[in-house]
C-alpha cells in the first residue's frame, strides 16, 4: 500500500494526518475544496457532492482515509448538512468499489450516539458508552453518521471491501487545553467529557491502514479520560444519576466513553491527556 487518497486534507485532521503519512513514506492525495499552503504533497480540488469527480480523483489510489463533511450541526441549513454528508460518503464508497480499492477509513463521530447536538438532552442507557449502545440522534449531523455507518456496511457485504468507521469524539489540540479546562463541568455534560488528542486521532487513522480482514467496523476513538479534573464517580452522581446501569468501575478520572474495542482492534492506545499538558 504505497498511495493514500485523503479527503477534508485541508481540515484540522487531515492536515495533521497528511503530515504523518509523508512522513511514514505514503504517497499521498489530499481531496478538498481548497488548497493548503501547509501540504507538501498533491491536493486536488474537488465536489465530493459529483460523482464523476470522485471517480477520477481516487484513481491509482490504494487507500482511502474519508474525513471531508461539514462537522457540526451548524453553520448551513440541516437538509444540505445531511445530504452533503450522506452523498459525498456515498460516492467516495461506490467509486473505491468501481476502482477496485479495498480499504477505506471513514471519519464517524461520537455524536452519531446522540447526546451531543440533542435538542432534547437524554441519558446514555448505561456506562461506559461502548460501541453496542444505541443510536439515537435526534438531528441530522448524528444521523449522517448512522446513514455512513450503514451504507459502509453495505459496500462490505457487495464486495468485501475493508471499511473502519472512526467515531471520534472532540478533536482537540496541545494549545486547546488551557481554555477548555477553564470551563466549568456542565459544558461538557452533553458530550459526556469526551475527547482525543489530534496526535491519537491521528495515530488511530494510521492504525486503520495497517488493519486487515475486518469487514466494516466501527470504533470509539476517545481518550481513556475525562476532559474534567472532578473524579468520574463524582461526574456521574451529579450529572447523570439516573444511569443505574453501570458495566464497569471508574476509578479517578476514567472515560465514560470506552475505547477498549478500539484497543484491542487496532493495537492502538491514546497516548496523551490534557492533564499531563496542563499540570
């Protein structure tokens, strides 16, 4: 696997992928709908929303990493955020199909479990959140995802093709932390202080690559704590008393999200925690 097509190339991820990639020796496209001046390597404008475009830019790819989507709920009307996501996912899936590519990493999200963007805020039915716990988003960024998910599931039962949905929580960088942990706890209630690093995002992408024989997946990418400095007991008993339903102990600041499956399939373990860049 030498050429790797990377989607979104110019976003926060794909930046900080791209850069890992060119490092380990990958040949690398980067597809987006803008150039980046901080890419050293082919960038391709393209309108994953056109399916003849998608087609051509994949050719001669071996590899696929599928980050581009508007990533929140936010910022356009609700109908174009889901057919966007929807559509472009789609095409990217069905022309890796047409060109014969096996493997494709597919950028999902921890709202896809529906806590996150709720108009109408509800509870995890127990914890930790693993990736076996109901979807129910109640908009249409989270339902893009679950759409996603299920057409990736689809391709692998057509063909066989390779596709590991990464359902990653809150993106943050080194420089991110000192603000976020100035906020209070109830602002992270919602997307139950779940976090990864930009360096494990981007090692679990690279660790996605390197997987084989695992049809469609798809796996928490959060870090193993809490984005809190208050012990999860205590985030629990105050936050969410409700869940009853506890699988697991939480000693110190343990995630409420559970990237175990994530571990033991990718041989993959997030390495770095705000706390360690704030202490």
């Amino acid at each position: 696997m030498k050429t790797i097509v990377v989607t979104g190339g110019s976003g926060k991820l794909g930046t900080a992928l791209i850069k890992e990639l060119l490092q380990e020796g990958y040949a690398v496209t980067s597809l987006d709908t803008q150039r980046s001046n901080e890419l050293k390597c082919r960038q391709i404008k393209v309108d994953l929303n056109d399916f003849g475009q998608v087609v051509s830019a994949l050719h001669g790819a071996d590899a696929v990493i599928h980050l581009a989507a508007i990533p929140a709920p936010l910022g356009h009307t609700y109908p174009y955020i889901f057919a966007n996501n929807v559509v472009s996912s789609y095409h990217i899936l069905e022309a890796a199909s047409l060109l014969g590519i096996r493997k494709v990493v597919v950028g999902s999200s921890e709202s896809s479990y529906g806590f996150a963007w709720a108009p109408t805020p509800f509870s995890p039915d127990y914890l930790p959140v693993d990736e076996e716990h109901p979807q129910q988003p109640q908009e249409c960024y989270g339902l893009s995802k679950v759409v996603n998910e299920l057409t990736a599931s689809m391709f692998d039962r057509r063909n066989g093709m390779q596709i590991i949905s990464l359902r990653f929580s809150m993106i943050t960088k080194p420089e991110d932390y000192k603000h976020l942990a100035a906020r209070p706890p109830e602002a992270f209630k919602n997307i139950m202080w779940s976090y990864i690093d930009i360096r494990d995002a981007v090692s679990a992408c690279m660790a996605s690559l390197k997987v084989e024989d695992r049809g469609a997946i798809c796996l928490n990418i959060t870090s193993s704590d809490t984005l809190s400095d208050l012990r999860t007991e205590q985030l629990i008993e105050q936050f969410y008393p409700d869940v009853k339903d506890l699988r697991d102990a939480f000693p110190e600041r343990t995630a409420l999200v559970s990237n175990m499956e994530a571990q033991r399939v990718l041989s993959w373990k997030p390495q770095h925690s705000w706390a360690d860049t704030i202490n």
